[in-house]
C-alpha cells in the first residue's frame, strides 16, 4: 500500500532572494544616478546640453508648486482621454462590421 506524502513545501527563502530583480534593478539605478551627479557637479557634463538630477527635481518642485505643470498635465492627460475613447470606440464599429460582413475583411 503506497504510503501517503505530505505536499511538497517551498524551500524557505530570504527577503534577498524573493526580491533579487528589485533590489539589483533599483542599486543600479540609483548607483546610474549617482554616477550622473557627481560628473554633472563636477563640472564634466555642460548643463547647456545635459543637465543633473538635482537640478531637475528642483525644478520638477518649482513648477509642481509655483507653476503651470498641473494644468499642462490635465490638459495632456484630457487630450490623452478623448484620443483613447474615440479609438476604442472606431475599433469596435470597425471589429463590428468586419465581423459581420466576411466581405469587409
């Protein structure tokens, strides 16, 4: 009579090993950004072709707080919207009738 086994259980394993992409993916990024700071303070990089992350994210805040970003987005994202919904809505007449008029097809 074959002996009954218990379900095979998943090995044990570490926070590191669950979450290996995450943790290698974002230390590049951030080691990236790093990299592209301090070349960009020290003057290497001229900031009229290329500027630093820190100079974007204080700007990123400026126009956040004080300036016309929210409304530039809404106006995009709106944009944005109104492309998507008429697409959608020309694809389904169009799969509609391809569908039903083999012709069509």
């Amino acid at each position: 009579m074959p002996s009954e086994s218990a379900p095979l259980e998943r090995p044990h394993r570490s926070f590191y090993q669950r979450y290996e992409r995450l943790i290698v993916g974002g230390a590049a990024a951030l080691v990236a950004i790093a990299v592209w700071q301090a070349i960009w303070s020290s003057g290497r990089i001229s900031p009229l072709f290329f500027t630093g992350p820190s100079s974007i994210i204080k700007r990123f805040g400026e126009e956040w707080t004080h300036g016309r970003l929210k409304s530039d987005m809404a106006y995009s994202g709106a944009n944005f919207a109104i492309g998507v919904g008429l697409a959608i809505a020309v694809g389904v007449v169009l799969g509609v009738i391809i569908g039903w008029y083999r012709r069509v097809a």
